[in-house]
C-alpha cells in the first residue's frame, strides 16, 4: 500500500465492511457484507515477472477471520458472471506460490464476461507492456454500486443474496520509470496517471481508452483517498487530470 490506504482499512473485527488484509501478493480492503472486496492495491514491476504457469485454484481465502461468509468456487456457478480478479494472475508469476495467492475468491469479484475478457483483459496486459518497455506501476482496482449485465441478464447480487454484483469496475495506475524514491518521484511529476472507470455489463467497449476520467471523479464516486500518501498539493494536481496519453 505505497501509495496509501484508501478507506482506512484495519484487520478488526469490528469492520467487517472494511476488513484489511494485508498480503506478500497484494493487500485489500474486504467487505463482508458485500462478499466482495472494496479495493485491491498492489505494485507491478519485473521482479514480479517470471515463468510461473497460471494455476487456476481457485479457493475460499483461509485468512478471512471466523464468522465472515466464505465465498466458495461454487458461489459464481451459473450466475453469467465471470470470477473477475482484481489482482490479476499475470501480474504474479515469480513462482507458483504468488500466482495461486491470485486465485482466492477474495480478490474475486462477479464481472461481466465482456467486460473482464475484452476490457479488462486489455487494460491488463497494457499494464504489463509498461513493465516490459521499462517502467514500474502501482495499481488500485474497485467497485462500487449494486447491479450489473451478465451473461443471464441484469442481477443485484448472486450465490442467494450474499455476494454484491457491482455496478462498476474501476482502476488506478501511476505509471513510472522503474528506480527509487518513488512518492518522491510520483510528488515531483515524473509520473503517469490512468484512472478508468468502466461500467459492469456485456454492451461495454473493448476499448477501455473510451473510460478515462480523473481519480478525483473516482474518489467522488466511492468515498475513497485514493493517493494519500502523496503530499496534498502534488495529489490535487495528479488527481485532477484525465490521461491523455498512448493506450498501445
């Protein structure tokens, strides 16, 4: 969480809506109620990037404390929606270990089909172009709202109302050289923002360009503080801007 924590999650059990747990593979703010996580940050670069095959283990997360519902691989089954990760499986292929730490059905969400498999998955991989071309990239991906467009029609919630179908899927990535110092750097601007915010249903575009919006748009839309370890007059600028920038 480099970048911060954005809703002020912490591992007590007095918030399950916002239960942090903290992870080597990423960390996350998960919401019980919800089935769902509000948020997943985890940094991207070449050290995460190796050989590892996709292991497709798909499980309920040992971690989540007594008590909460565990979200099973049968949860999603028939539903029409994907089990869309946030953290992405090609985004940890070090070893198997941080690979199969992808598959747990907390960092799973329900997606539309088109939208995790064209969009997203094209976001995705742009993500990991950077890395390639010489870059590092932290990444915030969430949700918000109730109801989205799957595969068997619009639904608010599936697995018998305890898992929250979101009405949208956003993300964050603060683009820069791969070095040190990096608030220090993403502070003095040598950094790149892309926010999008794409709406959870079959009609969306591939094109995930077409979504762009600023961060602020997004911390209005969720309540969040998304770069709050970035001094304030540095966050208000980057937070303010809608990316521009090359999507290929």
């Amino acid at each position: 969480m480099a970048l911060g924590n954005p809703s002020g999650a912490t591992s007590s059990l007095s918030t399950p809506n916002n239960y942090l747990l903290s992870k080597h593979q990423y960390a996350m703010s998960y919401n019980a109620g919800r089935g769902i996580p509000n948020w997943v940050s985890w940094h991207l670069n070449r050290a995460w990037m190796g050989s590892a095959p996709r292991q497709d283990d798909f499980r309920p997360d040992p971690a989540l404390p007594r008590g909460f519902y565990q979200v099973s691989t049968g949860s999603y089954l028939g539903s029409g929606f994907d089990r869309g990760h946030n953290c992405p499986s090609a985004d940890r292929t070090t070893d198997l270990d941080d690979n199969s730490a992808t598959f747990l059905m907390t960092n799973m969400i329900p997606q539309a089909a088109n939208n995790n498999q064209r969009t997203w998955s094209g976001l995705e991989e742009y993500g990991r172009r950077l890395v390639d071309a010489g870059n590092e990239v932290y990444i915030i991906m969430g949700n918000y709202g109730k109801g989205g467009t799957g595969l068997n029609g619009r639904a608010t919630t599936i697995d018998q109302g305890r898992i929250t179908v979101p009405a949208r899927i956003w993300k964050v990535l603060v683009v820069l050289p791969e070095g040190t110092n990096d608030l220090q750097r993403i502070a003095a601007g040598q950094a790149r923002v892309l926010a999008i915010d794409t709406p959870n249903d079959q009609s969306v575009s591939p094109d995930w360009s077409r979504y762009r919006v600023s961060v602020d748009a997004i911390e209005e839309a969720t309540g969040l503080d998304l770069l709050s370890n970035i001094p304030l007059e540095a966050q208000d600028r980057l937070e303010a801007r809608v990316d521009t920038g090359p999507t290929r």
